[in-house]
C-alpha cells in the first residue's frame, strides 16, 4: 500500500492537522485525495455539473498556488512591484527570447542593422526605472543563460537592454555552460522578488508574457534562496558582454 504524501494544509486551523489539507497518494495511484467543505450551494453545484458518486469539496486556493489563475492585466506586474514599496527588487530571467510589446519595432532594427533603439521607447523605460529607484528601490537582475547563445534575441537583449540600462539596474549574467551544476535554476523560470513578495512570471512558447501568480507565503522561501544563489554565482553584465565581443552586432556583421 502506497504511504500518503501531506502536500498541503496542516495550518491555519485550531489542530493545525484537520483543517483543509491535500495528499497524494503515491507512486501507483498517481491522485490527491482533498479534504475540505463540502459545497452544498445549489447554485455552486450547477455549475461544477457534478456526476454521480462525485462529491465537492472547497480549499483555500493556497494549497495549490501553481493552479491559481494568472493576474492578466497589463499594468498588474507594475502595480505588484510599486505595492511592494522602498527595498530591492530582483528579476530573474532564464528564457531564450522574449516577445514583449515594449520592444515595440526595435528587434526588427537591430536584426535588420539600424541604428537604435527607439529613443522615445528607451526614454520611457528609464523613466520608470528611475522613478522607482528615486522612490529608494535598489534592482538587480539577473539573466541565467547557456553559451554559445541560440538565439539572435539575446544579443539583442544585451546590446539595446542591459547595456542601456546599467546606469538603474545592477546587471549579472550566469552562465551554466561554465558552471553545470546551477543549470537546474533554469528549471524554476522567470520570476520577480520584491522584498518578501515574489511574482513567478508565465510565458508562452514564443516568450508572449502571458501573466504572473504571487508566490505563497510558503514558497517564497524557494524564490528568494534561487535569486541568491544565481546572483552569487553570476558575472557582472559589463564584465561579461566586454568578454564575449563574439555577439556584439558590429562583430557578427563582420
């Protein structure tokens, strides 16, 4: 008989053990038995459509935070980090490319040997940047990257983003092609740590941010240790882009 595996509950309540709380049930069944309120609100049961021999139970949405839906609004990541008032931010980053309306048409230019970026695009970034620092927000970033770069996007990243903003953001890179045993960070994704709070970021296949979902009270922890070892273990970003000329345009034009 496979052994019950508590992966939820257990606190908030008088025992600490009944109230409602989540298992699974092992290897063979491959379930989570849910222990709950049971919904007895007609209304609720319409619209769960429930079957025979089937029974509803109501949990706090915290037992399962990866499940919770994404906040979708365009302005909601701002807001969450501004809510968070003065101390550090810190942005993770693991993907190969990122489709993000801010980049506007500056992609296309760099690709296609223009110059820029757009001033009044990078303008308005700065702008935000440095109001948030002037509030007293201390930001870094971090980007988890494995070489040679597979994709044109990062360079681009690099040469028109972080290159451009080194005077708000302190910027490092880590690179786990050179230091194999941090590659399973990359593994936790993008994510963002404000103080306490943290914002685990979601994406589509072509990099399309899609939302985030605050982390939990019980998995932050988890961020904040991630941000610290990807930090520690990364290179300053100048340092970095000097030493990998091999990406700069001007190079990979030649």
């Amino acid at each position: 008989m496979s052994q019950f595996i508590k992966v939820g509950g257990g606190n908030g309540c008088a025992d600490g053990d009944t109230c409602p709380s989540a298992v699974h049930t092992g290897s063979e069944r491959q379930t989570f038995l849910v222990v709950g309120t049971r919904v007895t609100n007609p209304a609720d049961l319409q619209q769960l459509n429930i079957g025979a021999g089937e029974v509803a139970n109501e949990i706090p949405d915290s037992l399962f935070p990866e499940a919770r839906p994404l906040v979708t609004a365009p302005a909601a990541l701002g807001a969450f980090i501004d809510r968070q008032g003065p101390g550090e931010l810190v942005r993770v980053e693991t993907l190969l490319r990122y489709d993000v309306e801010s980049d506007g048409g500056d992609f296309r230019r760099y690709r296609d040997g223009l110059p820029g970026p757009d001033p009044a695009r990078k303008a308005a970034r700065h702008r935000v940047l440095k109001a948030r620092r002037d509030r007293g927000l201390v930001m870094r970033r971090v980007h988890i990257v494995r070489t040679p770069l597979a994709d044109p996007y990062l360079p681009y990243e690099c040469e028109w983003g972080y290159l451009l903003n080194t005077s708000y953001e302190d910027i490092r890179i880590l690179d786990v092609t050179e230091q194999p045993g941090l590659a399973p960070l990359l593994a936790v994704g993008d994510f963002t740590l404000v103080n306490a709070a943290a914002a685990i970021m979601a994406y589509d296949d072509g990099g399309r941010y899609l939302g985030f979902r605050e982390a939990t009270e019980a998995t932050r922890p988890l961020y904040a240790a991630v941000a610290s070892a990807a930090w520690d273990a990364a290179v300053p970003f100048v340092a970095w882009w000097d030493g990998h000329r091999e990406y700069w345009r001007a190079n990979q034009a030649a």
